[in-house]
C-alpha cells in the first residue's frame, strides 16, 4: 500500500495545507514548504510511525516524492503504517 | 542611496505598531494607559501553579493564529510578536517596501531573550528524554536575530540590519540607532523596534531568583507593580512587542505620508559600575547626551516617561539622575510610569514605551504612573498619580530605559512642524 494518501492527510493537518495542494506531482517550494520545512516533517514521519531515515540524502521535491521514500523505509524496515494512532 | 542634503537630516515617525498586554494595536495601549487599565493577571496554565507568584502581563490576543502552520515552523513567539507589530507600524506608515524602497530601508530591532520558549522545549525535551530529537527549526526559532531576519522576510527590507541586545533597554537602543542611521543618511528608512516573549517557567522562574519581581497584592493582583510608590516591591515580567517606522523628513512629506512626531535626541552610556545596580551618573549622562543632541535645555522638556520598574532601587536611583539634569526644575516635569500597567516587557520595552510616548505627545496627554499609594522621600518628583492628565502645552517628551548590563538609553521626540522651533 503506498503511503501517499497517509502523507496527503498528514502534510493537510500539521501545515494546514488544502487537499487540492496536495497532488503527488505538486511541487514542495510551491507550497511553502522549504527544506527545513521538509526535514521537520519527515522527523514528523519518523516519529509517528517509527521509522528511521536512511541518512542517505535522496532529491525530494514533489509530495509524491516523499511517499516514494517512505514507501522504501517501510519496505525495508517491515513496517505497516497505521495512521489511526 | 539618500542623495546629497543638509546633514544631519530631520527624522520623523510615520508609523507605529505596538502588540501588548493592553491589547494588540499601538492605539489600543495609549487607551488602555490613559485610563489606568492593567494587564497584569495571574498566568493560567499548566505550571503557573510552580510560581512562587503566577503573576505577569501576557498578551491575551490569538497571536499564533494569524499565522499559518507552515510559516509558524520558523517563528518563535517572540518573532510572531514582532512581525504583528512590526506590520501594523508598515501600513500605518503606508510603506510598500517590496520595491527599490526596501533596499534603502533598515532594520533595528532589540530582544533581550529571543526565542525563549523554543529553546526552552528543546532544552526539556533533551533532558527528559536521551533519545529526543529538538525539531530541526530549533535553532532558527531561537537565535537572537530570529525576530529581524523574520521582518526581512515578510516585509522585503533589505538595507543594513542589526540586532540589539542590552535587556530591558535593547529596543531603545534599536530605536535610537536607527534614528542616527536616517539622520547620518546611511539609510532613508528604518524599521525600528524590539519584541520579547519570555513567560516560560525556566525563564519566570530564574527571575523571581533575582529577588526583582513585584510581590502579588492579594486582594488586587493587578496593582502589584507601583513604581515610585514607598510601597513597591518590584516589576511584572510582561510580554509584547513595539515598532516604528522612521523616515527622513523630506521624503516622508514628499510621499505625502502623515507624520506622527519627529525624533530629535539620543543618549547612550554604560554605567561601567555593576551587572544589576543602576547608576544615576550613567543615567543623567545619558539624558544629557540626548538633550544636546536635540539642542535642548533641561527647561525645554514637557513630560518623561521613566524607566521606573517598580524596584526599591531602580526608582530611586532614576529619580536621582532626573534631579541631576534637571535640577529645581525636575520636580514640575510630569514623570509617568507606564510599566505599573503593561507590566516590564524587557527588549521590547523602549520600544513600546517609546509607542505609549508618542501617543501621549499626539494627544497632549499623559498617562499617569498607576498604583502608586504612598509617599517616598527618595521619589519626590511628580509622578502623575491622579490619573492621566492633559498638557496642553506638551511638545517635547523624553523616554529612559535602563538595561541589566548597565546600559542607559534615552529618546526625545518632539511634536512635528515643518519649521523646526
């Protein structure tokens, strides 16, 4: 399952961003979210759904990018994301 | 750049923004003042209980709100405080700086602390646990110039910008640095102010070690701040921000901007003596640095607004200083304590006293000194007790704020006409 949808719902109640921004190919800085933004939500990630950051810098600059990665940490972690907690 | 002109140049304030315990415009506090309201209360929130006294002047407004999640990664109360006042100072100004007018426009801004809340959750979330990770914002959030950087952003200006930090007297220092900046012409304007944000527990706590802070008056809590009364006991730790937009005369009036007053002195000295205890030949050097740049005599001013914090000490040293300067003529120079209301907002206090100043100046009243009740021999000056009083005759306040560090700053301004008296 990709984690896209989780990461839609997430990036709308932490940023306050709408879900119409939000499409997989919308860009990061067009939405305000800058780098430090973006470190700050995959801190978010980690911490909410256990992960660990592969500490390898891969380029994410779409929405669709950043569940790409979380996809492969859940992959090779055997992770489920369950965002009901 | 400014062109070749008379120097030094006239500066003038065309825009004033103040986000305080008395409510969240510059109006709203030089109402607030003129008719005695306090903002001091006690703190209601999950540790006020580990006070020895929760008393403080918060701001009451929804600060965080007006901005979005997103930009609030990034900003720090304190920074929030200052981008609200530091706009409201902007479009009162009518100032669109996003244009070459921003790359001539300067940037003073004092803070005592910073980002104090930010730093204060990454220093708890470290302690209590091994494995926490201080968000990745932290450092932004906290540093010093958080609060400028932040107005650079929001507002587009983009000439020199500096931060000030000498505590209770850091954004009168920024006020009066940027005022020499415009009238040197190394810029054409400035954005002048300071923004402290500093209730957390560590920090309140670390305060009434000081041995400071007023003691809470039990059955009117709000009145526990009474400068130059003999029953004083200390300032309330408040919060807020102020902001002023200076211009250089000729071309705020060839914009057609409305001019609220014009800055005309500035003195600034260090006491060199102690870390804490005022000195009243540091404070008088300061005011006579101010009145001769100014071109004034001691006669030549209408009304001060003290430093007076409400300490046993503070008071009767700046009292002192006042009789240093002014001699005989010190006792008929209505002396008004603003901090008894808005509590002691420490960077951000010349600033917004500087604020509450120019109101009084405007509307040729001042605010009085609230809560005083009793006599002091070693604060015989006229302190405005009664209430807020109408000086028809007001043209020339002087603003002092003394900083922990032994810094002394001093402002005057004067009522603008076009023909300088």
């Amino acid at each position: 399952m990709s984690s896209l949808p989780i990461i839609q719902k997430m990036l709308v109640e932490e940023f306050g961003l709408t879900a119409e921004q939000v499409q997989p190919e919308s860009k990061l800085d067009e939405l305000g979210v800058d780098s430090l933004a973006t470190v700050e939500f995959m801190f978010m990630l980690e911490d909410k759904f256990k992960l660990k950051m592969t500490g390898e810098p891969v380029p994410i600059k779409t929405v669709g990018d950043i569940a790409r990665e979380v996809d492969i940490m859940v992959q090779q972690q055997g992770i489920t994301l369950d965002d009901s907690k | 750049m400014a062109q070749s002109a008379d120097f030094p140049r006239r500066v003038v304030v065309t825009g004033v923004g103040a986000v305080t315990p008395l409510g969240d415009t510059a109006e709203a506090l030089v109402l607030a003042l003129e008719a005695g309201r306090s903002g001091v209360r006690p703190l209601e929130n999950s540790w006020a209980g580990r006070l020895n006294s929760p008393l403080a002047a918060p701001v009451l407004t929804p600060v965080e709100s007006r901005f979005t999640k997103l930009r609030r990664l990034t900003l720090d109360r304190v920074a929030q405080l200052a981008l609200l006042a530091g706009g409201e100072a902007l479009q009162q100004a009518g100032l669109d700086l996003t244009g070459e007018a921003g790359l001539d426009c300067g940037l003073f801004w004092g803070t005592g602390m910073g980002g104090a809340t930010t730093l204060e959750q990454a220093y708890m979330e470290s302690f209590l646990d091994p494995a926490a990770r201080p968000r990745p914002t932290t450092i932004v959030a906290f540093m010093a110039n958080g609060s400028t950087g932040q107005l650079g952003i929001e507002f587009k200006i983009r000439g020199p910008s500096f931060t000030f930090s000498s505590a209770c007297s850091s954004s009168a220092v920024a006020v009066g640095e940027a005022f020499l900046a415009v009238r040197s012409g190394r810029v054409s304007t400035a954005l002048a102010g300071g923004s402290e944000a500093l209730l957390t527990l560590g920090v309140m706590k670390a305060w009434e070690s000081l041995q400071t802070l007023a003691r809470p008056v039990a059955d009117a809590p709000e009145t526990s701040c009474r400068p130059f009364s003999k029953d004083r006991s200390g300032f309330i730790l408040g919060e807020g921000a102020g902001a002023l937009v200076l211009e250089e005369e000729s071309s705020a009036r060839a914009r057609g901007a409305t001019i609220l007053a014009e800055i005309i002195g500035y003195g600034n000295t260090t006491d060199a003596g102690h870390i804490t205890q005022p000195d009243a030949g540091g404070q008088s050097r300061a005011i006579q640095q101010a009145l001769r740049q100014a071109g004034l005599t001691p006669s030549q001013v209408d009304a001060i607004n003290a430093h007076g914090t409400g300490t046993v000490v503070g008071d009767a040293v700046e009292t002192q200083a006042l009789k240093m300067v002014f001699g005989a003529r010190a006792g008929q120079i209505p002396v008004s304590a603003t901090k008894a209301l808005h509590g002691h907002l420490m960077g951000a206090s010349g600033a917004v006293e500087m604020v509450a100043a120019l109101g009084a100046l405007r509307r040729r009243t001042v605010p009085p000194t609230a809560h005083w009740t009793t006599a002091d021999p070693a604060c015989d000056l006229d302190y405005v007790t009664e209430g807020a009083r109408s000086l028809p005759q007001l043209d020339v306040i002087m603003s002092n704020s003394f900083g922990f560090g032994g810094n002394n700053a001093v402002l005057i301004a004067r009522r603008y006409s076009v023909v300088a008296p």
